[in-house]
C-alpha cells in the first residue's frame, strides 16, 4: 500500500505542467513569472490579427526560447464573426504556430469549431452566454474531431456575486457533458498580466472543486496539454501523416 | 481560568497548512490579507461550506518580508482554499497574484519546508 503511494507520488512530482493560455503583452515577465509557479510549458497566445504581426510575434517567440528551461509554445488565438471567418483564419495560420485556441461564446462558432480537427481548443463556450453554450451534439463532435474545451480562469476573476456562480454553473454543466461523452478539457489562466497568472495547483482545483476525480483535475494542466504541444508538433515536423501513421 | 482538556488524537480533526507566496509590488497588510481571503472564500462557498473547510490564517506564521503565510484548513478541503486563493486578484488597492507553495500536515514543518526556517532544538554547542 505504501510503496504504491510513493510510486504515485514520484508520478505526481515528475509531472509536466502547461498553461496554454496566457495572452500577456509582457511575455518576457510572464515567462519568468511560469518558471516561479513551476511551469514546464507556457503559451502566451497571441491573438491574430494580420500575417505581419503573426510573423512579428514568432520572431519574438523564437528569439526568446533559445536558452530557457521552460518550454515555450506558440498559440495563435482566433477571434471570429462567423463560422467562414474563423476558418479563413485558421487556413493562414494553421502551419505556423503549435496550438490553435478559437475563442468560443457564440454558438455558431463553437459548433464550427467542434467540427473542425484543425482546431485544437475551444475557449471558454459559455462566454457570455446565459447558458453553457454547447450541447450533447457539439460535445459529441468534439470528441469525434479530438477538439479540447478550455475553461478560463480569468473570466471568474472579472467576475463576482450572481454571475460568477452563473459562470461556475456553466463550467460545471459543460464539464458534465464532456465528461459524458469523453471529450477532454483543460483549464488555462487567460492573464492579461501576470498578476492574472495562477500555479498549477491552483488552476487544478477548479475542476477538483467542481466534482471532478482528483487525478483527472490534474491531468488538466499536465497531461492533456502535454500531450496536444507534443502531437502537434510532431504534425507540423510531418511525422505524422494523414490517416494518423507515425513515422519513427 | 479553567479551560477544556486537549481531546485526544483519534477525537480531534485532521488539518493541513498549506504554505503560500503573495506577488505584489507594494507591501501588504495583514488586515487587509485577512480581509481578501475571508470574502473570497465567504463569497464562493457560503458560509456553511466554510464551516465545513474550519479555515484560519495564521497570525504568527505571516512573514511581512517574504510575504509569505500559512493557512490552516480541515484535510478534505485543501482545493477549496486554492481555489478561493486563486480567486483573490487585489489585496487593499494592490494588484496581487497569491501562489501555493505547498501542503503540510504540521505548522513545524511547514515552516521548515516552505519558509526555509531551521530547527535549533538539537542544536550542539
């Protein structure tokens, strides 16, 4: 019993945390900032807007992650009008960057989204909404595409009293679908500072909270995140091929 | 004064302290962390459910320096109190971010752990 616990602990300690979405100006300070929190991966999103900033924000990307110990991931935040708009989007920038984040909110776009395998994780459905904006047929799909829902924590920190329980009600509601249907999620911190960066452990207790197994609520920073930077990475290095054949 | 014996180990609940950092650029007061934790997690779990989490920040544990403290809570409900911490984005009028540095089962060594304090009682010479 004991020796299995030790093991489970080692597991535990050994873990890679991610936060895949933190939208700061500053990505030097909030890099610095993860690697304080225990961060092993970081993803300061840079929402798009045109080629020329993208290119600017992957120089800048590529010029700091020479020598850090923290593994820096390239997102690429879409902000759409209509379902047309966002996959525009996602055509220009698909190869470039490692992680795709299609903000959700409006239903349309988070069916869109659910539909489409280039997208890796849909922001915050509930966003804004007066429900959790997505039902058994979205969550469905996006388990069948292999689409990640991602809960913000820094839409509970705009938030207080009677819409952030609304808000948490959602979470709660949309973690239930995805649970039933096997779609995976994570929770991300959204900063816009870095005094809007949590640890993981603390990102890890929202789903805890929630009702949630405690080792699933902690393969939400760890694990899921993990594993969608290492799969896309070997995509765009064209190790894996259409159909899901590895190259080794 | 007459006051209530110790209950003995097996009677008295269990507790975890968790260990915890504010970042922040100005100084903060201890007042006003009080204040921020007490309506957070008031605000978020009501005040039943905090009855339940037996939540206590400790005084004598607060390091203005460091900014670093330790919470005392009920074992079940460790999550509970990071999440309510996480939830805390201005302490007073500064700006904060409160992060956890870890969980312990006695103050000792939480103390010893997190805040690197050192344990003189078999100190020799």
């Amino acid at each position: 019993m004991f020796i299995r616990f030790k093991y489970k602990l080692k597991d535990r300690m050994d873990m890679n945390f991610y936060d895949l979405y933190v939208p700061v100006d500053d990505i030097e300070e909030a890099v610095e900032t993860a690697m304080k929190m225990n961060f092993s991966g970081i993803g300061p999103a840079h929402r798009y807007d045109n080629k020329k900033m993208l290119n600017k924000y992957l120089e800048e990307m590529d010029n700091l992650g020479g020598d850090l110990d923290i593994d820096l991931v390239r997102c690429c935040e879409i902000k759409a009008d209509n379902p047309r708009d966002m996959k525009n989007k996602i055509g220009k920038t698909r190869q470039k960057v490692d992680v795709i984040l299609v903000k959700g909110g409006n239903f349309d776009i988070n069916t869109a989204a659910t539909r489409d395998r280039r997208v890796d994780i849909l922001l915050h459905p509930e966003h804004r909404r007066k429900d959790t904006g997505m039902d058994h047929k979205t969550a469905k799909m996006a388990a069948e595409k292999n689409v990640t829902i991602g809960f913000v924590m820094h839409d509970l920190h705009q938030t207080y009293g009677k819409v952030r329980s609304h808000v948490i009600n959602h979470i709660r509601k949309s973690i239930e679908l995805c649970e039933k249907y096997g779609v995976q999620f994570i929770v991300v911190s959204g900063a816009r500072d870095i005094y809007g960066m949590r640890g993981p452990r603390e990102l890890a207790s929202l789903p805890k909270v929630l009702g949630v197994d405690p080792s699933k609520a902690m393969d939400t920073v760890s694990t899921v995140p993990h594993k969608i930077v290492k799969n896309n990475r070997k995509k765009l290095g064209g190790r894996i091929k259409k159909g899901g054949v590895e190259r080794l | 004064m007459s006051r209530p014996e110790t209950l003995p180990s097996s009677l008295r609940k269990k507790k975890r302290y968790i260990a915890f950092e504010i970042l922040s650029e100005e100084d903060i007061d201890f007042g006003d962390l009080i204040n921020a934790l007490w309506s957070s997690i008031l605000d978020l779990f009501g005040e039943v459910n905090t009855g339940e989490i037996d939540f206590w920040l400790v005084k004598d544990a607060w390091r203005k320096k460091t900014k670093r403290g330790l919470i005392k809570c009920s074992h079940r409900h460790v999550s509970e109190v990071r999440l309510a911490m996480a939830l805390i984005n201005r302490i007073g009028e500064s700006e904060v971010s409160i992060r956890s540095l870890g969980v312990s089962g006695t103050m000792k060594s939480a103390k010893k752990k997190y805040f690197g304090e050192k344990d003189l009682s078999n100190f020799e010479n």
